[in-house]
C-alpha cells in the first residue's frame, strides 16, 4: 500500500458506491428478505402485531413449526435456515396450512440471532436434531458452543430458554459442558414436548432405535454486552490508474487466498465481461465464522480513464469488514499482474 492513498470507509463519489436503501419488512410477507431489512429486523412490523417471539434455527421441513404455531397463535414464530430445499417446503407448508404467525429466513443462526433480534427480544430458541459435527476436529462448527450461548444470553428474555433436542449423546454432552461453562444457565429436566418427538429425524432416529435426549438451558443471568448490529457502510472501493488491462497476458489462474478480518478471502476465478469497454469480474468468497458470502467484484475503466474496483450489489451483499477484503484481493491480484497503480483504496 506505500505510496498510494487510503481511505478507510472512504467517500462515495457516486450513486453506485452509496449503501443500498433499506427496506422495512412487509407484514404478512412470510419470507424475510433480511438483507435489505434495518438491523435488528423490526418484528412487530414484520407480524403486525406484538406477541411474544420465538426463534427456530435449522427447521427442515417445517412441520414443527407450523404445528408449534398452530398450537400457540398468540405467539410469532421465527424459523432460520440455510438450506434452499428446507426452506420451499416450509414456505409451502405454511401456505398450505393457513399459518399467519411463522416468519421464514434463509439464513444461518448465529448470525440470525447476532443481527436480526435485538436485545432479550426472544423468549424461546428451538435447536431440533443440529448437525454433530462428531469429529473432535470439527467441533468449532457446533452450534452450541459457549459462545453461543453467551450470545444468546443478550438476545433472550430473562428466564428464556434454549431447547434442544438430538440423538447425539456427545453432542449433548458437549451443549451441556458449554452452557455450564458460560456461567449463565440452569439445566432443569424438562419432558420433550409431543411434537418434537414427530419430527422428521426424530421419527427416522425412532424407526432405527436410536434414543432421543431433549434438554433445556434456562437463561438466569442475562447478558448487559449486547452485541452492536451491523451497519450499512458506502461500497468497498478503490481507484487505479494505468494502460487498459490485456486479458490474453494475464495468467490464466486468478485463484489467490488471503486473511482478512478474521475471515478468509478466496478469489476464485476472473473473466472479461462482454459490452463495451474495459470490465473485469471476479468471482469472490468470504467465509467469516458466522457468515458465508460468494460475492462479484468488478474493474471497470470510467470516463476520464481511471479504473475503480468495486462490490457489485449483485445478490445484496452485506458489506462486513471482511468483505471488504474482497476489494482489496482483487486490487492486489491486478497489482501483481498489471501496469495498474493504486490512486486511492476506500475500503
């Protein structure tokens, strides 16, 4: 970076780089588009009504959550998950039957939990048959690890529970030893209510004669840190000056990857796009603790000759700090392989 100009946040010189207008959530909308929504989610708005609120992580296809919503309609129901199948048989569920307080996101939990839910907002946080990770090496990707739960721990109500439910002894096991080790949580024996006991794992681990474990972590000593949300910062950018970019001389793997704000940045490919002009597009992953982006960024040659680098809002990216090394990547890749040169980095 010697010799050239870094701003960081930067100016936005254009419409282009201004962070992209927020959008309230519409009530009786059942899918979230939380990407464009304020932080934390304003759930009020989003069920029309204010009534006790109750976060589902992982919640396949649906049925437990319908029926949970069904059996309490005065209260609202958040669902969260990753997987696009899981979440259109949801969604189909929840038309079919006619349900009005469910709320679906596709979306992972502990970044759900982080942004979308403001302080001791949720009474209740439902974790049905979570992935073990059982190897010993994989237990960084547990979900009920202690910090979790001291997140958690801002985000429920006092007296809030987490409730979980898995036919993975050491899993419990391990939830167990986390939760203790938080400091905040009592463990009561609680009876699974009936329906988890009907949910599609349950009733496969059931057919194969698997024993179920169902154990509650009970909220005694809420958390006063409260975990700041995301803002919403102008477009990672920068400027570079210098001869147009030959793409027959660039080397045909862009593939490079990089540390970045705790996370790790991996360019994948880059490309010439058609239409006029000098455009390159590169194709980016961001892979933070609680978040996974795949994300484009663009060089492009404007009026008056120089070059800008910058996210494309293709897909509604959220701008995090480690996205912003995506950017960045991408301008140390085109400062190794061409004439360009850094006039100004905003990012």
């Amino acid at each position: 970076m010697e010799g050239d100009q870094l701003r960081a946040g930067g100016q936005a010189p254009a419409a282009e780089l201004l962070p992209p207008p927020l959008e309230e959530p519409r009530p009786g909308r059942v899918l979230i588009a939380w990407r464009r929504a304020p932080f934390p989610v304003d759930w009020a708005l989003a069920f029309g009504r204010l009534a006790p609120l109750h976060l589902e992580v992982g919640f396949g296809d649906g049925r437990f959550t319908v029926r949970r919503a069904l059996e309490r309609p005065d209260e609202d129901h958040v669902g969260v998950e990753v997987s696009n199948v899981s979440v259109q048989r949801a969604l189909a569920r929840v038309r079919r039957e006619g349900v009005d307080n469910v709320r679906v996101a596709k979306v992972g939990a502990a970044f759900a939990l982080r942004q979308l839910f403001g302080p001791h907002s949720v009474r209740s946080i439902t974790v049905n048959f979570p992935d073990p990770w059982p190897k010993e090496r994989h237990e960084r990707h547990r979900l009920l690890r202690r910090a979790f739960f001291e997140l958690a721990a801002s985000r429920l109500s006092p007296g809030g529970e987490i409730r979980l439910a898995t036919d993975h002894l050491d899993y419990l096991a391990f939830a167990r030893s986390e939760a203790r080790a938080s400091g905040r949580y009592t463990l009561p024996a609680v009876a699974p209510p009936p329906a988890v006991l009907e949910t599609k794992y349950a009733l496969k681990w059931r057919e194969q004669g698997k024993p179920l474990h169902y154990q509650v972590f009970r909220l005694e000593r809420p958390s006063d840190s409260h975990p700041p949300h995301l803002e919403r910062p102008p477009v990672p950018h920068a400027f570079m000056t210098g001869p147009a970019v030959d793409p027959s001389r660039l080397p045909s793997d862009a593939k490079r990857v990089i540390a970045y704000a705790d996370a790790h940045v991996i360019v994948h490919e880059g490309w010439r796009a058609f239409g006029s002009g000098e455009r390159l597009l590169f194709r980016v992953t961001v892979d933070e603790l609680e978040l996974t982006q795949q994300l484009l960024v663009v060089a492009l040659r404007r009026e008056g000759g120089e070059l800008i680098v910058r996210l494309e809002r293709f897909g509604d990216p959220l701008i995090t700090p480690a996205v912003r090394g995506a950017v960045h990547a991408v301008v140390e890749w085109l400062l190794e392989h061409t004439e360009l040169r850094v006039r100004e980095r905003n990012y």
